[in-house]
C-alpha cells in the first residue's frame, strides 16, 4: 500500500511539473524600443519614452495581450542619419526609470537623440 501512494504522489509531482512548464512555455518576453529627437535632451528623452510607450500599446493590441510586465532594458542606439553612434557622440548619463532605460546622443540634423527601451513580459 505505502509504494502506491509514494507511486501516485510521484505521478502528481510530475504532472504539476509538466503544467507548470506548460505555463511558462505560454509567456514571453520581448525587447521593445523607441527613438525621438529633438531641441535639447529633456525633449528627446520624453519624445523616446512616449514612442517607447506608442510601441507597447501597439505591441500588447496587436497580440491581444492586456497585461504585461514592463521593465527598463538598454538597447542599441537607433539613429536616423548614421549607421552607429561612436561613444564620443553619446550624451551621459542614462535616464533610467521603472518603466524605460533612455541613451541619449548628438544627431547630424537635431542637437540630441535619443533611444528608450524595455523589456516587457506577459
């Protein structure tokens, strides 16, 4: 009797393994990001955090997700006018928040750009 209750409670554990594994298997994580110019710092850095939050909106509406996990994850630079920013370009420091981390640098056409990203799961 005591090795059919140790082999059913064997078989429960291993089947709460696989459900919680199934779970898992369902969510996701994605890096998202967004990028802004503009006259000075302070306005590029608030344009990339709305385009970084425009992007996550359209993200969670296109996949049909409601709730979702943001968290602050620095990306490449996305600039316009260059194939890359050379690290005398970039204007420190970072602007991190709960939701964004923000890299900044000097355009070609606008004083500052600047790229917001973040990683979001659901």
């Amino acid at each position: 009797m005591r090795s059919y209750l140790r082999g059913l409670a064997l078989a429960l554990i291993g089947a709460g393994l696989c459900m919680s594994q199934g779970a898992t298997a369902q969510a996701g994580c994605v890096a998202i990001s967004g990028t802004a110019d503009g006259l000075n710092r302070r306005t590029a850095v608030s344009r990339s955090q709305n385009s970084l939050a425009t992007a996550i909106a359209n993200f969670k509406a296109e996949k049909s997700i409601h709730s979702v996990s943001v968290r602050p994850m620095r990306t490449k630079p996305q600039p316009y006018w260059r194939g890359s920013v050379s690290a005398n370009m970039y204007q420190k420091p970072d602007v991190v928040t709960s939701r964004s981390h923000t890299i900044c640098w000097s355009g070609v056409v606008s004083p500052s750009v600047c790229t917001s990203g973040a990683k979001i799961c659901w």
